[in-house]
C-alpha cells in the first residue's frame, strides 16, 4: 500500500504504517491542483482539513482505497462519491471525544462561574466581586443534541453533578445511564443548559436558529463544540440581547474555513461577531475542543487500527 500524508499527525501514525509494509509519501505544501495530478499513484491519503475532498478529486484518485480523516467528522469529504467507489472512509471520533467532554464541562463552568471576565479584571487592577457573582451547575437541567461518541463523553464528565441530563438525536434508542433521550418538546421545555454534539449536515446547518431558540420555555445557556455553522450567529447575539439566551460557550464558529484559517480581519468582520466578541457572557476558544496532546495520539491511532483491521 502506498499512503499519501497531506497533513502532520502524530509520528506514530507513519511509524506504524511502515511495520506494516506500506509506503508513507509526505507533501504537506502542495496545493490540491497539483496533489490531483498524481493522486492516481495511492492506495490510501491520510488528511485533517488541509482542502476538501471533491467528486473532482476522488474521479482523478483511481486507485484509491481508503481516505484515513484524523478528526471526527467527514464533512470535508464527498461521502456519497467515496463510497459509489468503495473507498474506505476512516474518521476518528473516539480518539479525541474524551478531549471534547473535558473541554464542553470547562467552557460550561467557565462560564457559570464568570471565569474569563474575572480574570480579566483582576487583571487589570479590577476588584469586583458582586458582579462576578456566579452560577451553580446543581439542579440544572443539561439538553445536548446530537448523542454520539461526543455528546456521550460530555454526559460522562456530568456524572458528578447534581444535574438532570437528557438528550435529543435523530437516531432513537441512543439513551444510556448518563442521559435519558427525550422528543424536542421535552428537551425545549426543560433544558437549562444546551450543549450542541452534532456533525456538520445539511440538517445541522443552521439548526440553531431564532425559531428554534424561541421555542425554549427557559432561558438557556448554550454551547457549541460541534460545528459553527450549526448556529446562525445573528440569531444568536439577537438572543443574547434580549435574555434568552443567558450565556454562550463556543469553540467554533458560523465564520470558520474549513482549512482553519484566519476568519476575516477587522475590515471586512461581520457585525454579529463583533458583538460576541466584546460580550462578557461570551467564552471563545480556537476549535480546539478536541485538540490535547493526548487527543493527538489517540486520533492517529484510532485511524491507524482502522485501516489495518480493513485491509491487514
């Protein structure tokens, strides 16, 4: 098997590749025109998020086998179009969703507690306490849509909390001993906090939007470690001026590139964002909810054991 690596992972990962016989090519800098031009030569491409994978692409890749995707969703890839090919699809949700339910528990407690705005303050001299007065997790009612692998990690770290948590996914039956899966109605009637965990899907964009918050029968504090463009950030900050919205969490957002680029500079930023960016309910981190030193590790050998229990 010869594997083109289009994006540095963990070293395990070639390491690995290589006792097992296959052939590692590295090109980290080539643009995807050029990339196509020989794409025809591999059995296998390892890639994080570098460029989408097109229809385009994978016609030119005849010789493909699988695509090894070192995060857990596909949505940078023409699904349909792979498997039309029987391209084997390998992604890695369970390397990083232990990372992810840390990270979702850290940005809800953050955010109860007023962490970023304290520390800010003391910061600069400010010595404010009655309006860094916080907010207790116990008794609350915890709604996450989406229970898979992430949204199941979440309910894990929840565990010790005096909480109610229920959740909502297409799929049904999908409840455990962490979360009890309820319809819509119920998860709009009673959630207090609303934790997204859902893939990027022409479903989920633009799920969160003003109808859909209004349908709440409380205000909610919201956080997404999904995906951004699963919340219409307009109707977001709408909701945040008028109270429905108590606070929001967000480690991705509506405005990111798929390549994870810079979004925008001060020119051109749109006026929703420059308002949750002066918010002081507003906690932002850089898509890196699922990105430890151990998450690192364990993407790569999540999609290491994959593809050699598919073709070894």
């Amino acid at each position: 098997m010869k594997i083109l690596h289009l994006d540095t992972n963990h070293p395990l990962m070639i390491e690995q590749f290589a006792q097992l016989g296959f052939q590692n090519d590295e090109d980290y800098t080539s643009n995807k025109e050029e990339i196509e031009k020989r794409i025809h030569t591999y059995d296998g491409i390892i890639i994080r998020s570098r460029f989408g994978i097109d229809a385009k692409f994978l016609d030119k890749a005849t010789n493909l086998k699988f695509i090894g995707r070192v995060g857990a969703g596909l949505e940078n890839i023409d699904i349909d179009h792979a498997k039309s090919k029987d391209i084997f699809l390998a992604s890695a949700p369970e390397g990083n969703r232990n990372a992810v339910g840390e990270h979702t528990l850290g940005l809800l407690l953050s955010l109860l507690n007023k962490l970023n705005k304290a520390d800010s303050e003391v910061r600069n001299g400010k010595w404010d306490r009655e309006d860094n007065r916080g907010f207790e997790l116990d008794g609350k009612t915890v709604g996450i849509i989406g229970y898979g692998n992430m949204g199941k990690a979440f309910a894990k770290k929840l565990r010790g909390f005096d909480v109610e948590v229920i959740c909502y996914d297409i799929i049904g039956g999908v409840g455990d001993e962490n979360a009890r899966q309820v319809g819509i109605m119920e998860l709009q009637q009673k959630t207090d906090v609303l934790s997204l965990h859902v893939p990027q899907t022409p479903e989920t964009i633009g799920m969160i939007n003003d109808e859909f918050i209004n349908g709440f029968q409380k205000p909610i504090w919201l956080l997404n470690t999904a995906r951004g463009k699963c919340v219409i950030t307009a109707d977001l900050v709408k909701n945040l001026k008028s109270g429905s919205i108590l606070g929001a969490g967000l480690d991705v957002l509506e405005y990111e590139k798929s390549s994870f680029e810079n979004m925008f500079d001060d020119h051109n930023m749109p006026e929703a964002f420059d308002y949750l960016i002066k918010a002081k309910n507003v906690l932002f981190t850089p898509h890196v909810a699922g990105w430890t030193v151990e998450s690192k590790e364990k993407l790569a050998q999540t999609i290491v054991d994959k593809i050699k229990e598919r073709f070894c």
